[in-house]
C-alpha cells in the first residue's frame, strides 16, 4: 500500500464508512469522537474497517491517542 495512500480516498472512504456523512463535513482537524455516530461499539467496528481496508491493525490504545481524522490518516500511512 505505502504511497497510494492519499487523503481523499481516505475521506471519501471515512465518509462511506460513517453512515455515508458527507465527505465534505469531514476534515482533517475534527475530532471523530464529536461525530453523531461516533460510540464505542463504532470505534470497534472502526478498528476492524481500518484493517480489513487498508491491512493496518491498530489498537484501541493507539485508537484513544488520536484525536483527528489526520490522526488516524497518518498513523494508517506510517503503518503501511
């Protein structure tokens, strides 16, 4: 995977993801634990999407480190 990793397939497969949320209210400051659909049975499903989509396993520990969308999109890329 490595560099084909960009941030508009990130969103737009976030976006997908999130009860299809407009890609476009997604960015890369905001916190995903301010979503509406955000919970902690999401944040499971979340971490399985992350590896099934990208082949990354993350923890939950990783997972509650993160505070942003670009969080999560740069610890998938440093692990790809």
């Amino acid at each position: 995977m490595g560099s084909s990793l960009n941030t508009a397939e990130f969103f737009d497969k976030m976006s997908n993801h999130l009860d299809d949320m407009p890609s476009e209210l997604l960015k890369p400051e905001q916190s995903f634990r301010d979503i509406p659909q955000w919970s902690s049975i999401q944040a499971l499903v979340f971490i399985a999407f992350i590896n099934q989509e990208y082949r990354v396993a993350i923890s939950q520990e990783e997972l509650s480190k993160a505070e942003t969308f670009q969080d999560i999109f740069e610890l998938i890329k440093a692990k790809s």
